[in-house]
C-alpha cells in the first residue's frame, strides 16, 4: 500500500524544510490542523486549501490532489459548465486510462490545440 494522504503531505514539507508551524501560518490554518492532516488523524483538507499548502511548499499540487481524491473548484466549474467536457470525461473514464494514458492524452490536446 501507498503513503497515506499525511505521509505525502509530512514528506513534501519536510524536504522543503518547512515546521509544521511555519507551513501553517503561510497556509492561514493552526498548526494543530497541519500535525492532525499529516498523523492521519483528520482527513485530506479542501481542495482549495491542498492547492494554497502546494503554493507555499513550491510543489505542483496534482499529486496531493489526486491521492485526496479531491478536485479543485475552478476545475469542477470549469468541467460542470460544459456538457461537451462532461462527455468527455465520462467517455475517458470508460476507457480506463492510466496515469501514462492521460499524459499522452494531455500531450495530444496540446498538439491540436496549436494547429
């Protein structure tokens, strides 16, 4: 099994060199709050506050996003206004793609896009 949530979280702020309590006050939360998220004792924060913790350790907020499970509200809004993007996604997930399959994908949206 994978690190947990606040394993992942404990490590990405550990080699920035960062106190549970240095990250907290950044973050605007209660160190208390950091050290439950990280000791699994509370589950992964918002997705609004993951991506505001990922600003201040420096770090591309996807992979603490995807191991919460948790979708950024910008995204849901964005996905959730178009029907064309909904069918989109629904057609991807039943094609089970892989994390590799989603970076060619991406890859190739880029590539059209610039046509």
């Amino acid at each position: 099994m994978g690190k947990s949530f606040g394993a992942l979280l404990r490590a990405m702020r550990r080699s920035k060199g960062m106190s549970q309590r240095e990250l907290a006050g950044r973050v605007g939360v209660d160190f208390s709050y950091i050290s439950k998220v990280e000791n699994d004792r509370l589950a992964a924060p918002s997705a609004d506050t993951i991506q505001r913790i990922c600003r201040e350790l420096e770090v591309s907020p996807d992979e603490l996003l995807a191991h919460s499970g948790k979708v950024p509200s910008n995204l849901k809004d964005m996905v959730s206004g178009s029907a064309a993007a909904l069918n989109f996604l629904r057609e991807a997930h039943s094609m089970a793609l892989t994390d590799d399959d989603w970076a060619k994908l991406s890859g190739r949206l880029k590539r059209l896009r610039k046509e």
